[in-house]
C-alpha cells in the first residue's frame, strides 16, 4: 500500500461510526490479537480525549490517543500509538509519533507529555525525545515504563 497519509485529529464526538468502529478494530487487531493480551481496551478514557487517525487511501493505517492533563497523568499524555502491520517498517511510526506531539501541543498548549511505553519501545521514544522515568512496571502482562518530554 502507498501513497500519502493524510492525518485528522477528532474528539470523540465527531467520529463517525465506521471510523469509530476502523480504530476500536485497529487496536483490537495489535493489542488483543498480535501481543497477545487480554485487557479492556475501551476504558472509559476515549470520550475525553482526541483521536489522531492517519489514513492511506481510506484505510487507517496509523493511530494515536491524546489524552488531556489529568486524565491518566497529570501531564498530558499519547496512548494506544498504533500502526497498521501493512504500514511497519515505512517510518510510519515516527511520523505518526511527531504528528501526535504536534496536536496535542496544538490542542492543549506546549506542555510536557508523559506515556506509559512498553519497555521495549524505549529506544523508539527517545528518538522523539521521551527520556525514561522510574522503574519497569508490569502492565496488562507487558513491562512498560513511563517515559517523558519536556519542551
């Protein structure tokens, strides 16, 4: 698959239903089926926050959650960062990592962001500048540790 990704950060009311339904199955699809992990995935966090969707010829191939301050950190905060298998190893993820700090600077004001990563992400995220902080923790069966950007 090629071509452009086209990005649109929506709050959760202005998700229609099949881009609703395209990102629940997105991350259904990586979280439960690929890693292997039973959890809830639909938290009670979405309606809050904003919903970062890249697209490639009307197919989700990149997502991200932006989580407001004081929802699940008293940072603002990126979650369920997602590409799809067809998108792996493109680069895709960086982008989608840059445009996700770029929307929530422009929803919320440059602040700092803090993310619970799965520790073997740490790398990734330090490419984008999250330095990691505290101890691995173990979190729905994956070590995640939460990483930081200051601006």
């Amino acid at each position: 698959m090629s071509g452009p990704v086209h990005w649109r950060c929506l709050p959760f009311d202005a998700l229609h239903a099949r881009t609703l339904y395209a990102l629940l199955r997105l991350r259904t699809q990586v979280f439960v089926m690929e890693q292997r992990c039973i959890y809830l995935d639909m938290d009670g966090a979405d309606v809050p926050c904003f919903h970062l969707l890249g697209e490639r010829a009307q197919s989700l191939v990149g997502y991200a959650r932006l989580v407001p301050p004081g929802l699940k950190f008293t940072e603002a905060s990126i979650g369920r960062v997602i590409t799809d298998e067809s998108a792996r190893g493109t680069g895709l993820g960086h982008v989608l990592i840059d445009e996700a700090v770029r929307q929530l600077h422009a929803i919320w004001g440059v602040q700092a962001i803090r993310i619970s990563a799965q520790s073997r992400l740490q790398a990734f995220y330090r490419q984008h500048g999250f330095e990691p902080e505290g101890e691995i923790y173990l979190e729905d069966g994956i070590d995640h540790i939460e990483m930081l950007l200051t601006p």
